[in-house]
C-alpha cells in the first residue's frame, strides 16, 4: 500500500512541477529517513521530463535565496530540486532569511523549486515561516518498512565504524558521525514505527541499534548510559568479544565525563571507568587486536593518572609505549612518555622525570613537523588539542622536575610557557596547577607581589570554571564549561547550578520559551534592585 500511495504522491508531485514552469512556486516533500529520499530524488529525475537542476546544501550555508541565485546566475531550469537543509548548521537562520526574501523569490526564480526536507525541519518552517509554509504544497512521503530496517543497519554500522577507527581521540559528535542533528530522535523514530507495524530487529541489528542511539544521545544523561548497557548485554549474549570491548571503553569514557560534571562523585566514577577501560583493552588484547588496544589503552592512562595509581600507570605506560611504536601513533606514544614523566615525580625520581618529559616534548615536536597541512575539521580540533592541551602537560611536567633539580630559572620559563599556550577550558584543574606551581616558586624566590597576582588570576579563574565554593554579592555570571573535546559536550540548556539554587530555573526556562516564541517582539525584565534580573540573563539564559 505505501508503495502504491509513493507512486501516485510523486505522479502529483511531478504534475504539479510542470503545470508550474515557468513561474514560482514551492513545493516542500517530506521524507522521513535519507535512504528514502535518496529513492525519491531517483524517481523524481526518471518521471519529469524537463530540465532539472539539484542543489545539495553545505552545512555551512545562511541564505537559500542566495545560494540558488549564485548557482543559477547563467540560465534559469525549468525546476529546481534542493535538499540538505537537515545537515545545515544553523537551519532557524537559514529559515528566517528566506521569509525576509518572499517577494525576491516570487520575482527572480521564474521555475519551481522542490525543497526535500525531513520531519525536524517541516515543523520548524511552520513555526519560522508560516508564510512561506502557507503559500507551499506540502507532500508528505511514507517509508517503506524494508527502508526504516535498512536505515537502522546502514547508519548503526556506520556509526560504530567511525569510532571504532577514531579509538580514544575526540568525541564524535552527530556531525562527525554523518548524521543529522536530530540523528538520535530519527533512530528512536525508526525503532518505535517497526514496533508498531509489528516488527522487531534481530538480536544483532538490535545490540547495533543501542549503541548508535547511546552514541547520538545527549551523552551527559542517564539515558546515553542505559542504552550503551542494553547494548553491552545484547553483544555478551552473542559473544561479540570486539564489540563488547568498544563498548566498555565508551561505558567507561560516560563515568568519566560524570566524574567531570559532578566533581563530589568524582573519585568513585573515576575509578568506575578506570574498570570499564581497564577491561576494554584486556578484551582487545585477549582476542588477539593489539591494534584496537593501542587506540584506546591512553584513556586508561589519564585515568589513573588522575587517580594518583602510580605503580599502575607506570605498568600501563609501559605498556602504551609497546604498542604504539608497533602501531606507529606519535602523539600517543608522546602522552604515554608524559604519563611516565608524571610517575617518575610522584616518586621523586627528577632526574628520569626530566627525561620522559623531553621525550614527549621531542616525539610531539617531530610529529608535528611531519604533519602535513591539515585541511578537515576534525584534524584541526584533534591538533590544537594536542597541541594546547597535551604539549602543556608536558612543558607542566618538565617545569616541575626543573624545579625539583634546583633550576628555578629555567622552571619559571618553561611554565610560563606553559601558562601561555594553555587553554583553560580543556582542562581547568591543569590550568590552576600551572598557576599554583609558578606562584610558589615566586613565592620561595620571595617575590611576594608576583606571586599575590598569580594567586588573584588563579582565583578569578577558578570562579569562572565553578571551583570556588563562596562568590560573595554580586552578579552571578555564566559559568564556563570544560571543552576537553575527548569529552560528550554538556547539554548547554541545563540551567547553572547557582541559578536553581536561587530558585530561578522556572524563570530562566519561562524566559526562553519566550524568546523562541515569535509573537514577543520585546521582552522586558522589571524588579527590584538585586532580585537577581542580571544573574538570571547571565548565569541563566546567556
């Protein structure tokens, strides 16, 4: 019956295409998953006969009636068939633009144009642009139920291969994953109409399932946990040795982000996911994959450094350095010297310290210069990360050790080095180290006011990131957020902890449904002196 009902919403589709030539009009066709529009784009270029140009939309795009006007500056089609506008990055934009241009539409694109959008964008062009909405014929498409399974089975599979090749870099958000943003809900989506229509996956395609809905969840709840668990459960029962230790490194790397968000719980999730790493690797490495060992065996490192299990690092270090001179990753091989750096002075070793750190600094250096020019996203995000983060810790280590060895000279210069490059929202605790390590050393030095201002910058800072328990009267401010990329982002809605602890989340979250909302244009705060209007625009709402 969809098959039928497809055929004659298309035979439409396409009649009203070419009873439209030669004018404007907008015809919105609505598709549930990108496999099934990928068929119906195939059917539309086979069932109309006149010229149709095709627009794929960069996620980067702003304006639609400026990118066709670009595309077709020569020779107008006789339709033009768009879609992308799912990927776009800020898609609310993209959507008011087009309402500011109604009338340049109607008077410079003489064809029709057919927009394919999915079901996240439909709703959001009657909510932005009712009148564009209103002036468009909508089609809406069924999905075929052997085209939701194989939605389910092509972007699962694609989602574990992607991180499975990634091992423990940065996190892969949905746009790295090659999914919509609203990629979680459209799997969740697909699993709940094959339920209804009395379908129920396969144990395997259901355990693949889990994951990718872990993966494409808002990893900073609970629900990203269940769902890497049910998956866990599913491939133990299969005996899916590869699969259960992928998802014990990600069951680990959610304890440990938790650890990171909730810092009274800290240790005990911290040692949590030091178990689920520590049992990743072993899995890979009793099945025989010291490759996949080596992309994650670092993870497992940082935990324990974190954790001050030093006899363990030293082993897991050891351990790294093997495996990734074999597997030939530079800049793993530099963290795991850099783990050893950080052992070697917990044991008052300075000497052998100084050493490792060197040897982290030099693997880094050379790897970077054999870099070639990078050119994705992806690798840029991954090099300022090691490169503002990791090469810091390993200039911190060094500094420590000099100073140790009785080089205050050369500790100072390194650390300020250090304190320079670093980036505070990848990792605030090593920020505040490095602040701490320079203001005693000026201290024992006996530069009293040089050491006063670093502990006042150190201050500052520590109560922009939430550390500092007491902020006295005065405006609360937002609170800036670690972005360690190896790290899930935190849901940036969640009110901050200060304003619900004011009793002002009910307000924050009635405020921004009202900026949403289109029908207030303006919007005015009115109170007394100090009831908190500013705390709650800049610790709430911005």
């Amino acid at each position: 019956m969809t098959e039928v009902n497809d055929r004659a919403l298309l035979q439409r589709l396409v009649r009203g295409m070419k009873m439209s030539q030669g004018r404007f009009r907008l015809f919105l066709a609505r598709y549930s998953y990108p496999n099934q529009r990928d068929r119906l784009i195939l059917q539309l270029r086979e069932s109309f006969s006149g010229v149709l140009q095709e627009l794929v939309l960069d996620k980067s795009v702003s304006s639609l009636y400026a990118t066709i006007q670009k595309r077709l500056e020569i020779q107008q089609p006789d339709a033009l068939m768009v879609w992308g506008l799912g990927t776009v990055l800020d898609v609310d934009e993209l959507l008011r633009s087009m309402s500011l241009v109604l009338d340049e539409f109607r008077k410079n694109f003489h064809f029709p144009i057919v927009l394919w959008i999915n079901e996240e964008v439909s709703r959001k062009f009657i909510q932005l642009i009712p009148d564009f909405e209103n002036r468009a014929s909508l089609t809406v498409f069924e999905i075929y139920t052997d085209e939701l399974i194989d939605f389910i089975r092509q972007t699962s599979e694609s989602v574990y291969q992607k991180v499975l090749e990634s091992g423990a870099g940065i996190f892969l958000d949905n746009t790295f994953l090659g999914l919509d943003e609203c990629g979680y809900q459209q799997l969740l989506r697909a699993q709940k109409e094959l339920a209804k229509r009395g379908i129920f996956l396969e144990q395997e395609l259901e355990a693949n399932l889990e994951f990718a809905l872990a993966r494409t969840a808002d990893n900073s709840t609970e629900k990203a946990r269940q769902h890497y668990q049910r998956s866990l459960e599913l491939w133990q029962q299969l005996n899916n040795t590869v699969r259960v230790a992928l998802i014990n490194y990600y069951l680990g790397l959610w304890w440990r982000s938790y650890g990171v968000w909730h810092r009274p719980e800290q240790e005990k999730s911290y040692n949590r996911a030091c178990t689920y790493f520590q049992h990743s690797v072993e899995t890979f490495e009793r099945v025989k994959r010291p490759d996949l060992a080596a992309k994650f065996i670092n993870a497992w490192g940082v935990t324990l450094q974190d954790l001050q299990r030093w006899n363990e690092l030293e082993n897991v270090a050891n351990r790294a350095i093997e495996l990734h001179q074999v597997y030939s990753y530079q800049f793993r091989e530099a963290q795991a010297n850099g783990f050893l750096a950080e052992v070697k002075l917990a044991k008052n070793d300075y000497t052998e310290a100084k050493k490792y750190a060197q040897k982290a600094l030099k693997i880094f250096n050379n790897t970077l210069n054999d870099i070639s020019h990078c050119t994705s996203d992806k690798d840029k995000i991954i090099l300022d990360w090691e490169r503002l983060y990791h090469r810091v810790w390993y200039l911190f280590s060094l500094g420590k050790a000099n100073k140790c060895l009785g080089d205050i000279k050369g500790a100072i210069e390194i650390l300020n080095t250090a304190i320079a490059e670093a980036r505070a929202e990848y990792d605030p605790k090593l920020y505040f180290s490095i602040f701490k390590e320079l203001r005693e050393i000026y201290f024992q030095e006996k530069e009293y006011f040089t050491a006063f201002k670093f502990k006042q910058r150190q201050q500052k800072i520590e109560q922009e990131f939430g550390f500092q328990a007491f902020i006295g009267a005065n405006r609360l401010r937002y609170r800036k957020q670690n972005v360690n990329p190896t790290f899930p982002k935190l849901n940036p809605r969640k009110a901050s902890q200060e304003v619900a602890a004011l009793g002002r989340q009910f307000d924050v979250e009635k405020l921004l449904k009202r900026v949403i909302d289109s029908y207030y244009n303006l919007i005015v705060l009115h109170g007394q002196s100090g009831v908190g209007k500013s705390s709650i625009l800049q610790a709430g709402l911005i």
